[in-house]
C-alpha cells in the first residue's frame, strides 16, 4: 500500500479550499470541503500513473488547516 498524506487549507482572502500534495504530486481547489476531498480521491490515481508511480491500493491521509483570528 502506498501512502499520501494530503494537506487541506482554508484561504479566507479566496473563501476555498486547498489540497496539496509534492509527491502525487497535486494542487487542487474547491470552495466545499467533501467535495475537494472527493475530487482528490479521484485525481491521485491517474496522477500517480502518469507519473509513473504505483497507483493501486493508495492510501490518503487528509489533514485539515485552519486558522481564525479572534479580536
């Protein structure tokens, strides 16, 4: 099994959602959290295939940033 850990941050200034991942290697945006996680599930394979990499049996980790400021 191959594992990727993907990192979701917020950008306040765009109100969307950010995945990032070097190795997949991957950037994608979405303003719905669930929806980006879906759209990662199923770009990572063909990206990891393109690139020549195993694409079978991929475990993705998401981990999730979010800063606030309270005044």
């Amino acid at each position: 099994m191959n594992g990727y850990t993907v990192l979701l941050k917020w950008d306040d200034g765009a109100s969307k959602w950010y995945a990032l991942n070097d190795d997949i290697p991957i950037v994608l945006e979405d303003a719905s959290l669930d929806t980006l996680i879906d759209r990662v599930k199923m770009a990572a394979p063909e990206l990891l295939e393109l690139n020549g990499q195993p694409h079978k049996d991929i475990h993705l980790l998401f981990k999730m940033e979010r800063q606030a400021v309270i005044a």
